[in-house]
C-alpha cells in the first residue's frame, strides 16, 4: 500500500524560529503530538525535522530550558528521515527500524511536506490487513464444511 493512502495529510508545520511555547500551542490546537519543522512554511515546506511533545517534555522541560524563548531549530535532529508518498509502506517501516523513529514526514516530487506517517498509522493499517487474514481463513473453511458434507 502507498503512503500517499495512508499517511495523515495536512500536517501540522512550524519553521525553525517557532518557539517551544507556540509549538505546544499549535500541538493543542490542533490535537496533535508532533510538527514537521519546515523551511517557509507558507510556501516550499520542504521538511528539517521532526519535534514531538516528546522533544518538548524530556528536552526543554526536562532539561530546564525556557519554552517562551527556546526555538524548534535548536531541538531537531539531523539529518531527517523522510518517506516519498509513492513508496509503499513496507519501505518505510524498514526505515523506520533502521534509523528509530515512529514519525516522519511525508514529501511529494518536489520535496515538499504533503503529510506525515506515523508508527500509529502503520499499526492501524497492518492490523486491519492482519484482520482480512483471518476473515480469509474463516471463510474458506466455512465454504469448505458447506461444500463437502
């Protein structure tokens, strides 16, 4: 299955500058648990990282640094792990694996962010897959006891 069908779309982008404390404003806003920091985000959007309200708890808060004037560009991690929205799901969490990450943005053709795929994302689909399995199992056996009495 493509990430372009499964990725959550529309996410949540800050620029570097954003302050910890508007972050976790946006967060709140919007119901979410992470932003994709982006290079302009009114326009290119091309992706730098990822901050979670992970980052913000263990490396802000934990490290007794003051949200009202810590910037996102100071807590993200380089380089970004990012996934292109043809590629099927498999590669991604292969990627995921190798480099320990359960978010990462999604870009189009031109690099920029179109959404955001998450381990949560990942999980939802494999189990409903992992579900058409079972169903599948189910129904053969049941055609199979109609079929040969």
């Amino acid at each position: 299955m493509l990430l372009k069908e499964v990725c959550t779309l529309d996410a949540i982008c800050a620029d570097p500058q954003t302050r910890v404390l508007a972050a976790a404003h946006l967060m709140r806003t919007h119901h979410v648990g992470d932003l994709v920091v982006v290079e302009e985000p009114d326009a290119e959007r091309v992706p730098l990282g990822v901050i979670t309200d992970r980052d913000l708890a263990l490396e802000v808060l934990g490290n007794g640094l003051d949200p009202a004037t810590t910037t996102l560009g100071s807590l993200i991690h380089r380089p970004v792990v990012i996934a292109h929205e043809d590629e099927d799901t498999s590669v991604i969490v292969e990627r995921m694996h190798t480099h320990g990450v359960r978010r990462v943005p999604v870009v189009d053709s031109r690099g920029a962010v179109v959404g955001i795929i998450t381990l949560d994302d990942l999980l939802r689909v494999f189990v409903d897959e992992a579900a058409k399995l079972v169903q599948i199992m189910s129904r053969g056996r049941d055609r199979e006891q109609r079929t040969r009495r």
